[in-house]
C-alpha cells in the first residue's frame, strides 16, 4: 500500500490457502500469503478517493472477497488474478462495514448515511 491500511480480514475456510486481505486509503486491495509470508497480489480498485474501508472473505468459497470502495462494494474473483467480478451499487452514501452470512447467502453493506443494505448473493 501506498497509503494507510483501513481495514483487513483473513479466510477461514478450513482447506483453502490461508489469505489476509488489507484495504487502503490509497484503493488498493493487498492479498498476503500466510503460509509464504509474502504479497501475493495487489489490485487497485479505484484512486485515491475511493478508499477501501471493508473487507470480507465468502464464509463457503474462499475464492471471493468482498471490498467496500466508495458507494459501491465489489465483488473480487481470487481464481482470475485476482480481479473485479461484479460491483454492487445499492448504497447512496460511503460504504462503511460489508458483511456477509455464515452461509455465504446475504451481504449486508452499511453506509454514512446510517441504511444498511441487504443483498442476496447468486
């Protein structure tokens, strides 16, 4: 990261690499490998505004992290590079907090604005 660290979260899928993720001010998205002790990749979700204030691993597929940029919260594919799957823009104001279920059904991403938006996940 180029600037300071927001957020970070590991995955706990038990048999899937052990992955912490970090968000920064700076839009970036840090994946470090545990087991290697080193970065093992870096994705660039926006500019300097659009800083990464969450972060969440899919509870059943260790594949998938979920990061609040901005207003929107994307959908980050760990098999393809990694790289951007899809982007959820439901909040009107600065995504602070995503979550999601223990069964990897719903994703719930609180805004400045004080909502909480609940969506479903395919």
């Amino acid at each position: 990261h180029s600037g300071p660290v927001l957020c970070c979260t590991s995955s706990d899928v038990p048999g899937a690499q052990h992955l912490v993720a970090s968000g920064s001010e700076d839009g970036s998205v840090c994946l470090h490998d545990v087991n290697e002790t080193r970065l093992a990749h870096k994705l660039v979700l926006g500019g300097e505004d659009d800083a990464v204030s969450s972060l969440v691993f899919h509870p059943t597929d260790p594949n998938q992290l979920f990061a609040a940029s901005s207003t929107e919260v994307k959908r980050i594919d760990l098999r393809t590079g990694p790289s951007i799957a899809s982007t959820f823009s439901y909040n009107k104001d600065e995504v602070n907090q995503v979550a999601v279920n223990a069964k990897g059904t719903f994703l719930a991403a609180a805004d400045d604005a004080g909502d909480v938006q609940v969506l479903d996940l395919p």
